[in-house]
C-alpha cells in the first residue's frame, strides 16, 4: 500500500462548528446527513467566496473534517489557495466573514432544487460528489454554527409523502399502513404504533409505541 502526496504552504481559513451530541447525530459512518451537509456546505462555501473575490473558483479548495475530543465533536469546514506559498484568498475573506455567510445561505435557500442543480451548487469540477450534494443539509449545519437552531420538524404531509412508496411493500409483509391528518399508524399482528419521520441531524428520539425513521433513510 503506498500513498503518493506532497506538502504545500498556503493560506487556511478554518470554520469550526461545534456540535451538541446530545442533539445532533455526529455518527459519520451511520448518518448520512453528516456528510452531504459538511460538504454541500464547504462548496457553497467556495463558490461564495470565488465571487465575492472575483476569482474563478479553481483558485480555492475546500474540504470538511469531523474532530472529537473530551469537549465534544467538531465540524471544520475549510478553505484554501490551490496556489502553493498562497495567493491570500482564503484569508481575505475572513474579515467579512459574516457577511459571506449571510450570502452562503442566500445561495443555498434561493434556488428551488429538491437538494441541488447546476444552479445553486453542482459544477464541473466537483462531479465526483454530486451524489451528497444537499442544500438543506448544508443550510441545518449552517444554521447551527450562527444561531444555535436545530433543524425544525418535519410537516405531517412531507411525512406522508415520504412513507407513501413504502405502503404496497409493507403490506406484502403483514404491515397496513393507515394516514390520518395528524399521524401515521402500522399494523401489524394485532400490533399498532405511530411512525415519525424526524431530520437526519437530530439524535434519534424515542417515544413510546412510535417508530422513528430518518428523512435521509
């Protein structure tokens, strides 16, 4: 097994989100959410930043890492000059920072994709993870780090919506699905429980007799 690289200096900006594991799900390798919502972050990130600076976006890389440690999780989102010694890119935009990420979330809430397009987030150069692209991801964790919200809850009819394919196959299991306005039961061998379809970044709830289903699953 060998590993080709080399080391470069350059400039870094480092935005660093501290997470509450008591609220959000930080297991990388069983939630999807963690994924798509750093690195559709990052890339909205970079694309903001290329314009604002009037550069093109290939002058900036970005890339995301989650750190744990005794205080607690970590997400670092990051950006720097693609050109070796750095050309201060990355760096200048840190003194308005605050306003780069007032127009991050514009770029990421203005665009009317189910999770993202060629017009808010996708480009050539970053085809290999289209695939985890997630404006509304993003636009949770980015929330986060600036007010401290958590994703809100998920409509009864979006909930509906996201159970509906499942009810044909369920029921060739012995499991009948029934929707009323306000909740979402299965049956099943005399059995009854509500189903809740919750955000992907919350830690699972629990509840009595309720099934609980990630929107990303």
């Amino acid at each position: 097994n060998v590993n080709l690289g080399y080391d470069f200096i350059t400039d870094m900006l480092i935005l660093e989100f501290q997470l509450d594991n008591s609220l959000i799900d930080t297991q990388q390798k069983n939630n999807p959410w963690f994924s798509r919502a750093a690195q559709s972050l990052a890339e909205a990130l970079r694309l903001t930043a290329s314009q604002e600076l009037d550069i093109e976006f290939t002058e900036l890389v970005t890339g995301y890492r989650l750190r744990k440690n005794a205080k607690g999780s970590y997400i670092d989102i990051y950006l720097y000059d693609s050109l070796s010694s750095g050309a201060g890119y990355a760096v200048s935009v840190a003194a308005d920072i605050g306003l780069l990420l007032d127009k991050v979330e514009k770029l990421l809430s203005g665009c009317d994709c189910n999770s993202a397009c060629h017009k808010c987030l996708k480009h050539y150069r970053n085809q290999y993870v289209h695939g985890m692209l997630d404006r509304f991801a993003a636009l949770e964790l980015l929330r986060w780090g600036e007010r401290g919200a958590l994703a809100a809850e998920i409509p009864q009819s979006l909930q509906q919506t996201y159970i509906a394919p499942l009810s044909n196959i369920l029921l060739q299991s012995g499991c009948m699905i029934s929707v009323e306005a306000d909740r979402i039961d299965v049956e099943s061998q005399g059995q009854r429980k509500c189903i809740v379809v919750y955000p992907a970044m919350w830690v699972e709830p629990n509840k009595e007799d309720t099934i609980f289903v990630s929107d990303a699953l």
